[in-house]
C-alpha cells in the first residue's frame, strides 16, 4: 500500500526518512485502533444500526470541477467521499501537503455511513509557475479497508477576454425586402466568450422574430430586410471575466423611388392660338427612402396644344329691297355669316332687318294690276340691260389686256360693295412698328433669337433691293424677272422621288452656272463677309457673330500658358461655295470658317451654327462638311455615324460641333423622303414709293435662320420698310411642288390693284435650293385718294398640297414721315466675344475638381461616362476616350449647347444623380472620389445658377426634372 507523501506549494516535497517511519508507524497504529474500534462497537451495536462498511470501496459523492482563476483570486476544489478513511488531493501528478488539506468528517443521517470532505486552494502563482504539456489539474485519492478510488480530474485555468474583436460588424445599405448578413467573431478569451446582438442598445433574440437568425457562428441574419430592421447594431461577447462591445454596423434599408400613374393632361394653357398642355408624376409609387434612387426620367411632359381662337361674327352685305308692299313698305335683310360667329366668337351687333317707306309717306293702299305691269316689265329691262354692259365690258378687257383670267380672289369679286371696317390701332407686339391686331399663333413659330443692328455707319449686308417687275405667264405661275427679266418655266412634277428630284436639283444648278437662270426674286448679296476676331489665351472664351445663331467656344486649357492666339470666324456670303455641292445636296445652315490655319489647341474647340431643317433620321441624310485647300468639299462625318475625327450634335435649331482642325465648314442635307421638312421664315415688310399714291408689300421666303433672317433685315433696313407682322415659320416639304403667295382681302373701294396678279408663285427648286438666300416677291397697291391712311388685308404663303401660312397686314400707311427704327432691339447684340471666367457658366475650380473625379478609372467603368449619359451626350463615346481629358471635352460641349441659357439644373441633377450612384456602388471605398461628388454641390447649381467647391449640411436640393 502506498501512502501520500508531503508536498510542498508548488507539489510534494520528499520526506526525511525518520519522518517517513514514523508516520508509517502512526498510520499502522490508527489502521489497528480503527480495527478493534470498529469491532468493539459492532459488538455492542444492535445487528440492524449501522450498515457495514465491510469490502465497500470509497465511493465520491462530490468530485472536483474545471474551474476558472478570475484576477487573483484563488479557487477551491472539493472532494466528498464515503467511506473514507482518508482523502489526499493529488495536483499535476504529486501530492499535495497534507498541511494544505482542510478536511472535516461527518455521519450521513440516511446511509449512516461516515462522510469525509477535504478542500484545497489553488491560487493563480501556482498556474502561472506550471509549465506543462497540458493544463493545471487536480484529482482526489480516497481510501478505505479495501483499497483507494481516484476522482476525475478538474482543470484549473486562468480566465481572460481580449480587447480586440477578430471581426467587427460592417454597415451596410440594403434595398427593402434583401437579406442582411452581419459577420462577428468576438476576441479571444477563457472560456470562450458569448455572443449577443444589440439593435439601438436593445437586445436582439432570433426567439421572438422568426425573420432574424443569430445562431450561425455568431453572425446576424435577417432573412428579408424591413424598413424597421435599420438601426445601429453592436456585437456583444462576454465571458466571466468581462464584456466586449463591438464597432456599431448602420444598417440602412432603402426604398427605391417608383412613378406614380400620369395625371390627365391639363387644358391648354391660352385661350386662343399655340399653348402648352402639361401632365405630371410623381416618384411616390413608392418614394425613395433612405438614400434611395430617385425616379429616373421627367416628372412632367409637356405636349403643344392649339387652341381655337374666338372669330366674331361680321354682317354680310344688305339683300335687295322688296318691293314695296300694300302697306308702303320695303324691306330688306342681312346675315351675320360674313364670318358666322364661331370657337365662343361675339355674335353680330345691330339689327338683322331694315324697314323704309317707299312713298316718301305718300301712301295709296291701291294700286292698279296695269301699274304692276308696267314696273316689272321696267325692272326686267333694266336688269337685262346691266347684264348685256357687264358682258360687254369683260369681254372688252380680256381681248385688250396682257393678263390671264385664272387667278382672282374674293375681293375682286365684291368690288365697291364691300363693306369694310378699319380696326383701331392697339398696342401689341413692340418689335412691329404698326400693330393692330394680335398675330396669328396657330400655325408655325418665330425665333426668340433677338436681332439688331450697328450704328448707320456701319456697312449694310446686302445691296438695295432690285425693282421688281411682274410678268404673268399663266394661272398660278408668275415670274419676277430681276435685272434681265429673264424668264423661269419649272418642270413637270416628277414621278418619282427621290431620283426626279434629284434631277430638278441638278437641272436648276446646271442653268444657274450658265448664267441662263435667274432665280425668283432672290435678294442680290455682296461679297462682303461678317467676321469677328478676338485673341485668346490659356483661360479660353468665346467667339459670338451677334445675331445670327454662330458662335465658338474655346475651351479652358486649349491654349498653351504664356502663349495667345489671335482667332477669328467668318460666315462667307454668297453663291460661290455652295454651288461646288453636288446631287440633292442643299445647305441647311452658314457656311464658317474659323482660324487661322495654323491653330494648334490641346483640346477641340466648340461651334454652334443654326440650321433649318426638321431633323429626322429617316427622312434626312445630314452631313457634315469641309473645304479643301482647292476650294472643293469633302465629308466630315455624317451625324447618324460614329467618328473619332470630330463630334457632331443635332438639336431642333442648331447643330454643337468639336472641331480639332481650322478651316471652313458646312452643314448639309439630303432628302430621302418625300416627308423631309426644310423650315422657311416667312415675313411681310410695307413702305410707301416715293412721290406717288402706291404702297408696296414685300413678303420674304427665307431659310429659318437667324442668319439668313438678318439678310432680309438689312436689306429693308435699306428701303425704309416696317415689319408688318411678327415672322412665322412655314414647313416646306421636299414634295416637289411649288410656293404660292397670293394677297387676299384687300379692300377694293380704297385700294386698286391690277386684276390677276394677285397670286405670284416660286417653283420648288427655287424654294429648295435657296441656299440660305432670301427670295421676295412685291405687291403694288395704288390708293384711290390720298385721305386713305390704312391697309388690311391677307398675305397667304402656302406649298401646293402641303402647309399654308396667313399674314395678317393692319397698319397706317400715312407715317412716311416717322422716323424709321430696327426691328429687333437689344442692348447687348454687338458683343463678339469674352474672355476668360465670364465666358463660361461653370467656375474653373469646379470645372476642374468635376475633371479629376470622373476622367478617375475604377472598378465600375469610366466615370466620365456615366457623366456623358447623364448630360445626354451618350452617342459617339469613341470621340470622348481618345482625348485626355474626357470630362473637359463633355463640359465644353454642354456649355455651348446651352449658352443661350442661364440654367444650370441640369448639370446639378446630373451630378446628384451620379452621387447617388457612385455612394452605393462603393459604400466601403472611404478613399474614393466619393467625397468630390459632395464637394461639387448641386444645391448651388439649382439655387444660384453657380458652382462652388465648398460642402455645406444643406446640399441635397430638390430636383423634380
């Protein structure tokens, strides 16, 4: 039998031999007093008080548990066993000293067996100092007459948590109804630490919502995101010794935007000519929440609306007299259809009947049948009689007149017996010098583009006009022969199209450059050109021929630093040019030159040139052109077509062009279809002929630019003639047929006009092929008296089987006198050009901080990209790539797309746009350009119409498209 020996603190220290025989002796002697005890006592028991512990071995009734050392504090480890006659702790393989025990014994009252307990301290020195393949352990020894029983071992470790979690949570963004997966692994610690989520400091258990999982590897799941599952949630680990608290994840859920259902279109909003209907939407179907994508696309559509004007009623000449009744009276009566009231017109005032005496009171209640006789037999007469002269008459002034007899309007059919009211003059439109009457807004638009002219020093852009001399070869075909008076016969309508056309085309071109035609009406132009010269620096600026819809922006940065430039741009006048174009092809715009050739920029310039045409892919092939060094044109690009040499961008009235090479350019066009639309500006100007009683109208047919506008404006300039009613747009289509103008209306007892030259005509080559030259055709009126101070009357433009324009004439025809003014006045139409910052809307700090963010590549693709659709300038990106800078190039080009405008929105919309975008593409991503896209405000850009580079709390604006 083996018997513990003494242990010191750290084990069991070996004992001196005297000292082991004794206590052996001493254990023999309490083994042998135990014995004679125990039967001595068994003698005197009664059989049943005690039950035998004969051959029972020590049974544990508690054995040591793993326990944990918190700071310093020391642990203590038990042990119960019965029966036992002694019990010994033995730690890491030795024994404990005895003196270490505390043990004391005590009688079960149910078994009646002797229990023995002993306890030890383990402290944290006697842990830390052993070092050994496993942990610190500790088992009990028991003994009892038949032998020992060992307890399990209990393992003694010190207890930690580290600061440090392995993994904090992450924020995240979510859309409404997606899965959330926060990721935690708390810090090391003994014994490993619990896990637990908080949400807002309030306690998360996968318990009470079945939608939230925490029982995988201390991760939090939720299976579909709420709007209510955003919070800050913070991951909790706690052990005995203390409790870690995570970094907080944001958790945001977000709600994309969603249209709402069109509302029905609103009422036109004039009551009378060309208006506005808008429908809305909103972007609450639902709104976004939380960051969400805002509604792509327009939150209002707008659509125009013509509304009927209202046309009063006016009375129709009085019927003939009845003849007088038995009651000696005559009566005769009128209509108020001269026109019917109509569209909520005013119904005619005064009466529908009139009633005289026919006997100047006279009156006899009788009257012989032979008297009745006798006066209509009279009145038979005479009416036959009137008849015979009027037959006589017209056929006296066919045979003697050199005029055909197809053409004649309504008033020539009235005669004297019109009647006629003048209008009193009102105050309308200021750019008209007499104005009596509102303009027609039904049909057609004008240019908001103002128009002005230089001092009367300056140079005039045309000549005098020429005297017009009218020669009617057939109904509907008159010819204006200009100087020569040569003589123009257009060719039958062509079968097919747009081959026939095409010979019309070259038919007219091939006249025109033998000298055998003359064109109807065209205004002779000088060779002098407009131009206008500015020298530009590394700021850049802008190049502006005023008033005629041309302009050039040189870009910040195109020009070296320490270096200048001095530029210029010409819009060529004349013929020259365009006749080198070949086929059908018409030009639809100025041809510009700019320069000089050897300009050498780092980046293209910008020009804008007006055009005329209706743009459409179908029905046009539109191209851009350019002159060669021997005078010939060579193509560009075309604008449906992709190009890496240049950028080519087409709105409804101007084409935005990125230029890298000087030099002459064109813009032109070539129909295939019949349905292609060449807009004309069609305008009326009066003046009365020196020393005589005529009044001459001159009505104009230009191509809808300002440009081709301005020719018209100087040359009247040069006859003292007055606009008589705003401009209009007439579309002429390539259809092959011609241009009618005729003059309706006008009062025949005031005015005299000669029969049958009251509808001129312009063939469609003509009209078509006019090349940004004006064509006129005039109108002489003689007054019967010199008291007759008013004109009204119609000027009718109309294409055969295709659209019709009314010009209505109301003025004064006795201010000869008045001093003439222009008609378009601005005070800031002269400027050429500008330089530096003022020439542009977008500040250079802000332009250049938008440069560096979105010309960045990152994982995503090319920012300046997403910038480019954004600004609606997706189309042709291969132009953008190959320069250096491609957000520097799609800024210069929505800066000269709206140059006409002080509106900044839709430049700031984009940016916010892409904000959004970029902020939760790459949430994680703090180093990013993220932070440039707040410093770019919107807000500002929305609010001033400016740009600034500093952040501000407020820079979210509302933008609703």
């Amino acid at each position: 039998m083996a018997y513990p020996r003494t242990a010191g603190r750290g084990g069991m220290g070996a004992l001196s031999k005297g000292r082991y025989l004794s206590m052996t002796g001493l254990l023999l002697l309490v083994c042998c007093a135990a014995r004679v005890v125990s039967k001595g006592a068994a003698g005197d028991a009664q059989p049943d008080a005690l039950p035998s512990a004969q051959g029972t071995l020590p049974h544990f009734i508690q054995e040591p548990e793993d326990a944990y050392i918190v700071k310093s504090n020391p642990i203590k480890l038990r042990c119960r066993a019965a029966p036992a006659l002694q019990i010994f702790f033995k730690c890491n393989g030795e024994w404990v000293h005895q003196n270490e025990h505390f043990s004391h014994e005590y009688k079960d009252l149910n078994t009646g067996l002797k229990v023995r307990e002993v306890m030890i301290n383990v402290s944290r020195q006697q842990v830390e100092d052993f070092h050994g393949p496993e942990d610190y352990w500790c088992l009990c020894v028991a003994w009892s007459h038949l032998g020992t029983s060992k307890s399990r071992k209990a393992t003694v470790r010190i207890a930690y948590l580290r600061k440090n979690f392995e993994q904090d949570p992450q924020g995240k963004e979510v859309p409404i109804n997606g899965m959330i997966v926060l990721h935690c692994r708390p810090p090391e610690g003994v014994p490993v630490a619990e896990v637990e989520w908080l949400k807002n400091e309030e306690l998360v258990s996968s318990l009470t919502d079945d939608n939230i999982d925490t029982r995988a590897d201390h991760n939090l799941i939720i299976n579909e995101a709420r709007l209510s599952d955003s919070g800050n949630y913070t991951c909790l680990a706690s052990n005995i010794v203390a409790k870690r608290r995570s970094a907080t994840a944001t958790v945001i859920v977000f709600v994309n935007g969603g249209w709402s259902l069109w509302t029905e279109w609103s009422a036109c909003n004039v009551p009378c000519g060309r208006g506005v209907q808008k429908r809305s939407r909103t972007c609450t179907n639902p709104a976004p929440l939380n960051g969400g994508a805002f509604c792509e696309g327009m939150s209002v559509q707008k659509i125009t609306c013509n509304a009927l004007c209202p046309i009063d009623g006016g009375w129709d000449e009085w019927g003939e007299w009845t003849i007088c009744s038995s009651q000696c009276e005559k009566q005769r009566s009128r209509e108020c259809n001269s026109p019917a009231p109509r569209h909520r017109g005013k119904m005619c005032e005064g009466s529908s009947e009139a009633t005289e005496n026919c006997t100047d009171g006279l009156c006899t209640q009788s009257m012989d049948s032979s008297n009745d006789v006798a006066l209509y037999s009279g009145l038979g007469a005479g009416i036959i009689a009137v008849a015979i002269l009027v037959v006589a008459v017209m056929l006296y002034r066919k045979n003697h007149s050199e005029y055909g007899v197809d053409v004649i309007d309504s008033s020539a059919l009235t005669g004297g017996f019109q009647s006629f009211n003048f209008k009193t003059t009102r105050q309308g439109n200021p750019l008209l010098l007499n104005s009596s009457m509102q303009p027609d807004l039904t049909v057609g638009r004008t240019y908001s583009t103002p128009l002005c002219f230089q001092d009367g020093t300056d140079k005039e852009l045309f000549d005098p006009l020429p005297d017009i001399k009218v020669k009617v070869q057939s109904s509907f075909m008159v010819s204006l022969g200009v100087a020569e008076r040569a003589e123009f016969r257009a060719k039958a309508p062509a079968e097919t199209f747009p081959r026939d056309l095409s010979r019309d085309y070259s038919s007219t071109m091939d006249r025109r450059k033998k000298g055998l035609l003359t064109l109807n009406g065209p205004i002779s132009s000088s060779k002098e050109q407009l131009r206008t010269t500015s020298v530009f620096g590394h700021p850049g600026g802008r190049l502006v021929v005023p008033n005629t819809g041309v302009s050039l922006l040189v870009p910040h940065g195109a020009v070296a630093e320490n270096m200048s430039w001095e530029m210029y741009m010409v819009i060529n006048q004349g013929e020259a040019s365009v006749q080198t174009l070949e086929g059908c092809e018409i030009l639809l715009g100025p041809e510009v030159t700019y320069g000089p050739p050897g300009l050498d920029l780092f980046c293209p310039v910008a020009m804008t040139i007006a055009h005329c045409a209706e743009v459409d892919a179908e029905n046009w092939n539109i191209q851009l052109k350019r002159k060669t060094q021997d005078s010939k044109w060579e193509e560009v690009m075309s604008i449906e077509e992709e190009s890496t040499s240049c950028y080519c961008l087409m709105d409804s009235s101007s084409c935005h062009l990125l230029l890298d090479q000087p030099g002459s350019y064109a813009l032109v066009g070539e129909p295939l279809t019949q349905a292609a639309v060449k807009r004309l500006k069609l305008a009326v100007f009066g003046s009365m002929e020196a020393g005589s009683m005529n009044y001459s109208l001159r009505v104009y047919c230009v191509d809808d630019t300002p440009h081709a506008f301005q020719g018209v404006v100087a040359a009247e300039k040069t006859r003292g003639g007055q606009l008589l009613e705003e401009p209009k747009m007439l579309p002429f289509r390539a259809n092959t047929f011609s241009l009618q103008v005729s003059i309706q209306d006008v009062p025949q007892f005031l005015w005299n006009i000669k029969p049958f030259t009251t509808c001129q005509e312009f063939s469609f080559p003509q009209v078509w092929c006019s090349n940004q030259q004006p064509l006129h055709c005039a109108f002489s009126l003689e007054r019967y008296s010199p008291a007759t101070a008013q004109l009204s009357c119609k000027i009718s433009v109309r294409q055969v089987k295709g659209h019709e324009q009314i010009l209505q004439v109301y003025t004064a025809v006795d201010e000869t006198e008045k001093e003439s003014v222009p008609f378009f006045m601005q005070t800031d139409c002269t400027i050429t050009s500008q330089t530096g910052p003022k020439a542009f809307k977008i500040p250079l700090s802000i332009r250049q901080r938008i440069c560096a963010t979105f010309d960045t590549a990152n994982a995503k693709g090319k920012d300046w990209q997403l910038l480019a659709q954004k600004l609606h300038l997706d189309r042709n990106l291969g132009y953008f790539a190959k320069q250096q800078s491609p957000s520097a190039v799609i800024l210069s080009l929505w800066e000269a797309r709206h140059q006409d405008t002080a509106d900044l929105d839709s430049l700031a919309s984009a940016l916010e746009e892409i904000g959004k975008i970029h902020s939760k593409s790459s949430p994680k991503d703090q180093d990013e350009p993220e932070s440039d896209f707040n410093h770019i405000e919107a807000g500002s850009l929305c609010g001033t119409g400016k740009l600034t580079g500093e952040k501000t709390e407020d820079s979210a604006p509302e933008y609703t498209g």
